[in-house]
C-alpha cells in the first residue's frame, strides 16, 4: 500500500499550519512508499536550497524506513557505515525526515522538511507525520 492524494495532502497541510505556527516558512516533501514525489509545498520566502535538503530527508526515512537522524549513528566517522550518506544519491541523516505509516501499521511514504533549524524542521515533519493518525 502506498500513500494517496488525499492523505499526502493532509501531510503537506498540517505541516504548513506548524510551520506557519512557528513563523518559519519550510520546504514540505511527501514521497511515496518507493521514494517517488507525491506531493512538495514550497511556502512563500521558503529558502531554495531547502529544496534538496527537504527531499533528500523524506528519501532517507523512505528508503530505510527510519527517521533521517536515525541513519547518522550508521554512517558518522567510526560507526559501521561511514559514508553512507554518499550512497542513493545523497542522503541527509539528520532530523526532519519521517516514515509515513498507514492505518494497517504499514509504511506507506515518507515526509522532508527543511527551512528552519533542525529542530523546528523535526517539530513540522512531526506535525506533518500526525495527520495520518486515526
């Protein structure tokens, strides 16, 4: 099962009332479970080099099923995969990027934020990821 139109555009809409909520405009990624765009909102004075950041973060939880900064502790110096984040093209493991997971328990996309501090880009991704709960 993948994420649809309707529950992808739920995802970007509650990421936007956070991020308008905390007054930092963002890049919203939505990809589908196979780690292609479903949907992207970039808002208005939101930082285009954000762009990237945004859909390599959503293409790292989708593609190892895991929060972004969860895939640091594999390839930071010293851990068993360093360099990884070379690897698909560039990942970015760093928080801002969630599984997006289904009614069934399924992971059906993935979410990237980027535009503020990393932090403030976990609490949109988080906000976003919310909308798909029951």
């Amino acid at each position: 099962m993948t994420i649809t139109t309707d529950q992808a555009k739920a995802v970007i809409e509650a990421g936007e009332t956070k991020a308008v909520a905390l007054g930092v405009p963002m890049n919203i990624v939505v990809l589908d479970a196979g780690a292609h765009l479903k949907a992207f909102l970039r808002m208005d004075r939101a930082l285009l080099g954000s762009i990237d950041v945004a859909q390599r973060k959503a293409r790292t939880s989708a593609l190892f099923r895991a929060p972004s900064e969860a895939i640091w502790d594999y390839c930071k110096p010293g851990a068993p995969a360093p360099g990884l984040e070379l690897s698909n093209g560039g990942l970015a493991p760093f928080g801002g990027g969630l599984p997006l997971i289904g009614r069934e328990g399924a992971m059906i996309g993935a979410v990237g934020v980027s535009g503020g501090s990393v932090g403030q880009d976990l609490e949109v991704a988080r906000a976003a990821a919310a909308a798909l709960i029951p």
